[in-house]
C-alpha cells in the first residue's frame, strides 16, 4: 500500500484529507509540522509527502531542505500546499524543490490527480 505522509497543522483539515486518501486506498500518516514530518518520515517509508508551507515550530520550506538533505529521499515527491502564491516557494533566491504546489483552498479532485500522477493510484483504484 502506498503512503502518504501528510504535514499541516490544521487539524479539520488533516482528518478530511486523510479520510479521503484512505477511501482512495491509501495509507496516511500525519505530523502537525515539519520538524514533527521529518521525525515522522524517517521512521515510516512515505511514498509521497503533501505538506502546508505555513505552521508553528517548523514549516513546510524547513520540512522540504530536511528531505532533501537526506540522499534516500532526495527524489521523494513533495506536493506543498499554501494560501500564499506560488511565488513564497522562492525566497532569498532559492526555490524550493516541490513536485507540485497547491493554493488554498483547492479542489480535492485536483490533489488526488496530482497524487496520481507522482505515485499511481491507491489501491481501491488498481486493477
């Protein structure tokens, strides 16, 4: 079963998410910020990390540079999700290394196709 690993520290919005990843066939683990994820991702094998950009403690872009300073998970898909533009992605003149960036509110159809398309489908959906 593939896992997801999702980071926000919006907790009605973690449970929504989960609820429909897990009806997709999914597995979902969760951390309410980045430093928690990167806790979280080092003892779970995620397949896939959807996170905010935005929260206490540590945020989305300190969750990203930790996955990425890790050589297992250098080509891990991130998807972030944000109320801010895209452009909050790039700050002093680095951009973030993301598989897909999502400004809130979205529409859930949009994240499962993107979910899909870095990793397949969950396993309700496979033949």
């Amino acid at each position: 079963m593939k896992t997801i690993l999702l980071v926000d520290d919006e907790y009605a919005l973690v449970e929504s998410l989960t609820d429909l990843l897990q009806d997709e066939g999914y597995r979902v683990v969760s951390a309410t910020n980045g430093k928690d994820g990167l806790e979280r991702l080092q003892k779970e094998k995620a397949d896939l990390v959807v996170s905010d950009l935005m929260m206490p403690i540590a945020g989305g872009r300190e969750l990203v540079k930790g996955i990425r300073g890790f050589p297992d998970f250098r080509s891990l898909p991130v998807v972030i999700m944000s109320a801010a533009t895209k452009d909050a992605l790039t700050q002093d003149g680095s951009t973030l290394e993301v598989s897909a960036f999502l400004r809130k509110p979205f529409q859930l159809e949009k994240l499962l196709e993107i979910i899909i398309q870095l990793i397949g489908k969950g396993e309700k959906g496979e033949p």
